[in-house]
C-alpha cells in the first residue's frame, strides 16, 4: 500500500514571514482588493462567549476549524486554559495543517482528540493513519455511518493506523446530509459490530449536525433544536448500551451555531419554556452521558447567522433573539470599479463576485452580500444608511457573476450613499465559511484599537488550503 504525499507537497500555502513583513503596519485603504478581513477583538468575544456558555452549562465543546481554517482562530476556540482540545476538521488538509500545534497540546499534557467531521472515503484512510501515528490512534477519531465501512478499515494494516481506530457513529437527527437515524437497522448493525470488536474500534459516542438549524428564525426554535437534538442523539446511544457497552464513557456531541450558541440564552437567563426545555434536556442526557456542543463559524459570524435571531447580542446584559452586526467578524474588502446612476435604480459595479463572496443566499435579503458603514476616506460624507432587516436602505450586492458583483441601491434615491469609482468599501458575506476559501490569507485588524489604528493591519493569518 503506497505511503500519501507529504502535505507540503499536496496543498503549497503562501509564506507566512513574507506576508507579514509586507502587509502588517499598513491602512486597510492602502490594500488592494479584494481582501478578506478579519476583527481579533470581535473574534475574541465571540469565541469567549461560547467557552463561557459551556462552562455555565456543564459541557464539553469540541471546536469546527472549517470556516476560518487557521491555527490562530483555532487557539482561540479552545483557549488557553483548556483540559483537553476537542476538534472536529472537514479535510484531511486542516488535521495535517493542526498537527504541529496538536503536538505542542500534547506537550503541555493536554489530552487531544481531533474527528474528522463527515464519514470518509477510503482515500483518506492512510493520510488519517499517519496522523494517528504522530499523535496517538486515541487523537484521531472517524465519524462512521455505515457498517460495510468497517471492511474497508480492516484493510489497512496496523502499521498504518495503530490500533483501536476511534469512532463517533453519525446520527441523522432530521438534517438527512449524512448519518443513520437512531431506530435504523443500519444504526443497530454498525453500533453492534464496532462494540463486537473492541481490539479494532473504540467506540466513542454519537455525533449530530443539526444543519437545517440554519432555517430557524428566533432563539425558541434554535432551543427547541437544540433539546431535540439531544434526545435524537441519546437515543441512539442507547443502541450501544443494548449492545454491552457502559454510558459513563460515550460522548453525545451535538450542535450547528445556531444551536450552540442559541444556549446562550440560557447563560443569559432566558426563561421561556423553550430555554427550560433545553436546559432540562441537557441535564436528563448528563445523567447518562457526557453531553458536548460542536459549532464552526461562530467566531466570525455571518448574514446567514444574523438571520436566525439565535442568540443574543455579544455586549447585552438581557437576553435578546437578535444578534448584532457587532458580532460580524469577517468582512470584505472591495473596490468600485464603474457607477451607473443612469439606471432605472442606482447601481455600481464592484471588481468581486462569487469566488470572493460566495453565492449562497441568505433568508432576511434578496442579495449575496451588504456594503458595511465603513469608508476608507474620513474626509467624505457620512456614508448614510446601512441595509438592515429594520431598515430596508442601503447598498447590497443584488446581483454576482464569477469575478464581478452589481451593487444595487434600495430604498428612496434621495438617502443615497453616493459611491465614486475607486471608492474602497467593506461587505458582510451571506455565508463566511464559502466567502472566506477564495482567499489564501486574512489580514487581522483590531476594532479595540483606537481611533484610525482599528484600520491598520496587525497580523497576516494565512488560510490553509485543499482537501
């Protein structure tokens, strides 16, 4: 069986020294679009709040690196003073491109477990293997939803992945991506045959997505997703207690971000029945389990979050359904290319499309991305109003092609923002985990800067890149 590509050979990422020593120190004016940019201080309070909710509820939380594919997002998401750092990647890429900070956990006893978040293809076997080799078969876990797949494991010798192979088994809790739904046939012969065979597999625990949480439209639907998740989940681990195997070691981790960090709520206080029902169904699955979120994009945040009202602001004391553009950590940087006010309403060409904004749509607007109140110019008017769901005025992308997006104007002509060719402006993505893969790099600022230094770029944060 041939030995994989070393990583640095399959996916070349730019230099990080010389990135840095050409772009930190500069005004986000003087940089050439388009240019994807990160907040550090909005990214800090997001994932800050997430570790404070899990620790007020009593959960683990195993952190996505998919989105923001950084090792620094990624330290972030699992602060400094953690016990064990759980993550969960979805290419084999960003497990090799964590290796060396997994390995510096380790160093500092902390207790590592990195699951490769969708069931893989047998390709991926033997790149899965040497990293399991590196850090220790119990660091490296699969997410398995079908039992033929334990066939095509038993196939690779030991030599390549030391024994047992960690597994989560998949649950569909209704999101019907992947996964075996708890009363399944499928559900009962994989769980069986993994418990029957403890000197190859250890059977970790049982892992939901709740993706179609993406649709909610208030924090009561993400709570209720959230309890119901949890019970889909426990009830399929209680298939493994069926086969022989004891509670006290499986793992229930579930979770979207419109679910994870909708439990904010409850860390706020939140009384509704909904937030009462989540809690009690956390607490009633502890008794058995041990309990842990999972979510990805929430250190930047996006539209698409923005509109499922999941959780409350970073800043309010009182709980709240909304969140805050406050809240939005990536945003990008674009150039005005062409105007045409001529047009029956107001337009502006910008030189990015949809290979830097992506092109999934977002519930709460009919465009692909919003122009923010930033400009790069301190001298020019006040840019005026900002799109928002309360107020329906402002420059959003309306339409996209490949390289190229149409700003369209809504609202009345004469609250206008007047826009210049040249003019440098900020968007929010609908979708930061698509806007973010046409880039290659982050350029970091800092809004706790004061005054115009929040506009100077303080660290380059390269992005890893490839499957």
């Amino acid at each position: 069986m041939a030995s994989p590509m070393p990583p640095s050979m399959l996916y070349l990422n730019s230099s990080d020294a010389a990135l840095k020593r050409h772009f930190r120190g500069r005004h986000l004016r003087d940089i050439n679009p388009p240019a994807a940019i990160i907040d550090a201080a909005v990214v800090r309070r997001n994932c800050a709040s997430m570790l404070q909710t899990v620790k007020h509820l009593g959960v683990g939380f195993r952190a996505h690196v998919k989105t923001h594919k950084t090792t620094q997002i990624t330290r972030l998401q699992v602060g400094d003073d953690a016990e064990r750092v759980n993550l969960i990647v979805s290419t084999v890429t960003e497990a090799e491109q964590l290796l060396p900070y997994l390995l510096e956990c380790k160093a500092r006893g902390k207790a590592v477990n990195v699951l490769y978040g969708v069931p893989p293809p047998p390709s991926a076997f033997l790149r899965l293997g040497a990293l399991a080799r590196r850090l220790g078969s119990e660091s490296v876990s699969l997410l398995l939803d079908h039992p033929d797949v334990l066939e095509c494991l038993s196939q690779i010798p030991s030599r390549e992945w030391p024994r047992p192979i960690f597994a989560f088994v998949k649950v569909d809790t209704g999101y019907h991506r992947a996964g075996a739904t708890p009363e399944s046939t499928r559900m009962r012969d994989l769980v069986e045959k993994l418990v029957a065979n403890k000197e190859q597999y250890s059977l970790q625990g049982f892992y939901s997505h709740m993706g179609h949480s993406y649709g909610f439209s208030s924090s009561d639907e993400a709570l209720e997703g959230l309890a119901a998740e949890l019970e889909g989940a426990a009830k399929a681990a209680e298939v493994a207690t069926g086969a022989g195997t004891t509670t006290d070691k499986l793992i229930i981790t579930v979770g979207a971000t419109p679910t994870a960090t909708g439990a904010q709520n409850i860390m706020a206080g939140a009384t509704t029945p909904q937030a009462k029902k989540a809690r009690e169904a956390i607490e009633r699955v502890k008794e058995h389990f041990k309990v842990e979120l999972h979510a990805g994009v929430y250190p930047v945040l996006d539209l698409q979050q923005l509109a499922t009202r999941a959780r409350p602001p970073a800043r309010a004391e009182q709980p709240s359904t909304h969140l805050s553009t406050e809240a939005l950590g990536l945003r990008i940087l674009v150039q005005v290319a062409s105007v045409y006010n001529d047009r029956g309403k107001p337009e502006a060409l910008i030189a990015a499309g949809t290979l830097a904004l992506g092109r999934e749509p977002c519930k709460s607007y009919p465009g692909w991305a919003i122009v923010t109140p930033w400009q790069s110019e301190t001298s020019k008017p006040a840019p005026g109003p900002t799109y928002s769901e309360d107020d329906r005025r402002g420059w959003i992308v309306g339409r996209i092609s490949q390289e190229h997006g149409i700003l369209t104007w809504e609202g009345a002509e004469q609250d206008k923002r007047t826009l210049e060719i040249g003019d440098k402006l900020m968007l929010w993505p609908n979708h930061a985990c698509v806007a973010g893969s046409g880039f290659g790099r982050y350029l970091v600022v800092d809004s706790e800067k004061e005054g115009d230094d929040a506009n100077i770029v303080q660290d380059v944060w390269v992005r890893w890149r490839g499957w």
